[in-house]
C-alpha cells in the first residue's frame, strides 16, 4: 500500500503540470477575439469579404428539404458562391472555399449540401 502512495504522490503533480501547460498552450495560440467553438458567422462573411478563408462557416443543413429556388436566394446574399446540382449531375473537383453546393431530387427539393 505504502508504495501506490507513492506513485501516486509522484504523479499526481505531473499531471496537474500537464494540464497546466495544456491551457497555457491553448490560451497563446487561440486567435485574439475568438471563443472556442465559434467560427465566424454567415452576417460577418457577407459584410467584411476579406474575412479568413479559414473562417467561412459551413451550416445549411437546415435547407434539407426546400425548394432549391428559395435556399439558393438566400446562401447568395449571404455573400457565397452557389452550385445547383441534381442528385446524378456530374461536377469538377476543383474546391472553392465560398462555394456552396445544393443537390436536389428529381421534385427540385434540397437532399443534401456541402461546402467547397
């Protein structure tokens, strides 16, 4: 028993210090400003175009399941590049960081979108 205290009065400290400069790590190299979790959102992309590539916010999920017409109006003033593609239409591979691609169904309803 004595010697399980023992490891662990030894390890216990190194842990914490780990830990410690764990959050020290994470606190210098998070960008100034920002909150962990948020990226920058669709209403700043569409006012400040020069805003990081790294930073342009992918979420139309909620899209998924509309007309095509009516999403595409809407990611446009979001200030994004839209590509319209049905279920088998073919496309290139090149990626594009604003655009966004809508795949619909025969009925012209959002199945599914994706950045790039």
């Amino acid at each position: 028993m004595d010697r399980k205290i023992r490891n662990f009065a030894l390890t216990f400290p190194v842990v914490i210090a780990i830990l410690v400069v764990a959050v020290v790590i994470y606190s210098v190299v998070k960008p100034a400003g920002s909150v962990a979790g948020q990226g920058t959102t669709h209403e700043e992309i569409a006012a400040n175009p020069d805003v990081a590539v790294q930073e342009m916010v992918c979420e139309f999920d909620q899209w998924i399941g509309k007309e095509v017409a009516a999403a595409e109006e809407e990611i446009r003033k979001l200030g994004r590049a839209v590509r319209i593609l049905g279920k088998d239409s073919p496309a290139t591979m090149d990626y594009r960081h604003d655009r966004v691609n809508v795949i619909h169904d025969d009925n012209g309803v959002i199945i599914s979108v994706t950045c790039g």
